[in-house]
C-alpha cells in the first residue's frame, strides 16, 4: 500500500470512527457508568470484532452478506434484538450508586458486550466490503495490505471510542443520586433499543 493510498485510508478511518453509532453508545456507557478502565474492555470487544469483519471480507464472505438478502437479513436481525435487549437491560437497571456497580460488571461481561455489539452489524461488514478494495494495491500482495488496514481502522477506532468514554467519565462526580442514575440509565438504554430499531429498518 502507498503512503496516498494508506493517507486517504487514514481519513476515511477518522471519519467513520467519528460518526456516532452503538459503539461509540456502548464505550460512554460503560465510561460513565464504570469508568474508563471498564470501558477500554468494551472498546476493545469493539476492536476484536472489527478485525474479524475485516478477516471476513478479506476472505471474501463479505461477498455473500452484500450477494445474499437472506444472510444479510438473518445478521441484522440478530443484532438488532440483541441491541434492543441491552437498552432494555440498561433502561431496566436499578439507580445503583457507579462504585457498587463497577464490582458487579465481570472484564469478560464487558468485552463480549463490546465484541457483540460491532459483531452483529451486517452492515459493518457489507460497508468495510466496499470501502477496503478501494485502497488495496493488486499489485501488490494484499494480506500485509489488510493488516495495514486492520492497524488503522482499529488504532483510530480506539482513539475515538477512548475519547468518548473519557468524556464520559468526567461526569461521574454528577451522577451519585438515584434520579441521576435512572436518568443515565434509561437514556443509554433509549439510544440502544433506537439504534436495534434503526438496524432492524434498514436496507444494504
């Protein structure tokens, strides 16, 4: 990959880690609500699905979710519920205080929350799918140019995704009353059940 083409990867990279989605929902919740050594779990359950929807078009499956209405169908329904069911997990969260909550949230819980909530947007993969074959090189050989892709996306993601949460935790110290609490609760759990909707109404 030339330095133009991995520069204009770089922006592409910066651009879509800036547009808010579940995942940027996913890393302020957690930053809010656990603080930011919490979060970077998520964020990097958020990383670690990424790489694998990259591993997926690399080997051209991404093909058959872009191809397939059934199989794409089949994805974005799945992530759609699941996205729906944790706003209404979150929405339905007693107002604990954050210190008490932060020792009930396992790493492994907070991870695979992250991993699912990239890992079950079809669109993630059908997007990467048509944006990557844009800056590979075929002259060149592409796997390396993959793990260069890989490198950025998910250094920039988490860049942003960490920007987010830290932001997030600097509003901790306002949210230590039960309205509070409830308040954030059913806020983040409104944005989750939103964008399942979102996903479930979308097309390709």
């Amino acid at each position: 990959m030339s330095l133009s083409l991995w520069l204009g990867f770089l922006v592409a990279a910066i651009l879509i880690a800036l547009s808010p989605g579940p995942g940027a929902a996913a890393s302020m919740s957690a930053g809010l609500r656990y603080g930011y050594g919490a979060a970077a779990r998520v964020i990097a359950g958020l990383q670690t699905a990424l790489v694998i929807q990259l591993a997926i078009v690399a080997v051209g499956l991404g093909a058959l979710l872009t191809a397939s209405v059934l199989a794409f169908d089949m994805v974005k329904i799945t992530g759609a519920v699941y996205l729906v069911w944790l706003g209404i997990q979150k929405w339905r969260a007693p107002p604990q205080e954050i210190d008490a909550e932060s020792a009930r949230m396992t790493p492994n819980g907070l991870f695979i929350e992250g991993l699912l909530v990239n890992l079950t947007n079809p669109k993630a993969i059908v997007f990467m799918a048509a944006l990557t074959p844009q800056f590979i090189d075929p002259a060149r050989p592409q796997w390396p140019q993959f793990v260069i892709i890989a490198v950025t996306m998910c250094g920039v993601d988490s860049v942003v995704m960490s920007c987010y949460a830290l932001l997030a935790t600097r509003l901790r110290r306002w949210l230590h009353d039960p309205r509070s609490l409830r308040a954030q609760n059913r806020f983040f759990g409104g944005v989750f059940v939103g964008a399942g909707v979102l996903l479930a109404g979308s097309a390709r």
